[in-house]
C-alpha cells in the first residue's frame, strides 16, 4: 500500500497571482486554470490547487527539498527581497535552521501561509517505524465501518 497526497488547495485572494508566484519560488512550472483551480504540479504525486477565497486561515506548507533545490529557492527568496527565518516562531529574522541534520527556513506569502523547505525530514527513526507498522495488511475483521 501505497498513500501519497495527491492535491490540497491553497486559499488565495489571487489564485493565479499566488500559483504563479509560488511555481516561480519552487522552480516549478504554472500551466494555466485547470476547472476553477490554479493548479501547480509538484511532482509525480501532488498538486497545489490554489483557489481564491474572501476569508481563510493561513496555512502551513513544508516541502522536503534536496540541497541544489533549497539553494535555489532560498535565493529566489532572497533575489525578491522577502522575509524568511529560521523558525515557526522567527520567519523574519533573516537566518535558516540546521535542524535535523539538515537546513530549513519558513517564510510568509502576500496570503499569508507559511512555507517551509527543508533537506532533512522531521521523521524521526521510531516515527518511520510507526509508519511501518502502520504499512501492514488491515485486519478489515477489527474495522467498525
Ligand atoms: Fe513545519
């Protein structure tokens, strides 16, 4: 068994404005509508369905990254003068982490979500295991549905 996330949608008051602007950020390509949606692929699996809305709550995007990419991201970043840092709690204090192993920064978009790239995951060994454990044939006789 195998689950991926396939889309989510990303509230917008300029869906192809913001779609456009993250595809830039990402090194991704923007395609154009797709239905009402301002879809961009990110890969093989997952689609950022932006969409426009009036009110919504600002969310939280992070995407594991290899090293090459965050390097590029971080300076599209940097080359359009935004606001990044090193934390949920510090997204402008102009710094990336080195947490995990790895480098992360977060930064705000004109929606005000939260996106964050990382080149090491946050999983930790004994949450993989969980995630193994969780991979075992369902026993469908202990479902209640
Ligand atoms: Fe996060």
């Amino acid at each position: 068994m195998a689950i991926h996330l396939d889309h989510t949608i990303v509230p917008a008051h300029d869906k192809e404005k913001s779609a456009k602007f993250m595809a830039y950020i990402m090194g991704l390509e923007y395609k154009g509508l797709f239905g009402h949606f301002a879809p961009v692929k990110v890969d093989e699996y997952l689609s950022l369905d932006f969409d426009n809305r009036e009110n919504f709550w600002s969310n939280h995007y992070a995407f594991l990254v290899t090293d090459e990419d965050f390097d590029a991201i971080l300076g599209r970043v940097q080359g359009e003068g935004l606001k990044y840092g090193s934390s949920p709690f510090a997204q402008d204090d102009m710094e990336i982490n080195h947490r995990h192993g790895g480098r992360g920064f977060y930064f705000r978009d004109e929606n005000g979500h939260s996106w964050e790239f990382i080149t090491h995951t946050y999983v930790k060994e004994e949450m993989i295991g969980d995630i193994g454990r969780l991979r075992r044939p369902v026993d469908k006789s202990a479902s209640s549905l």
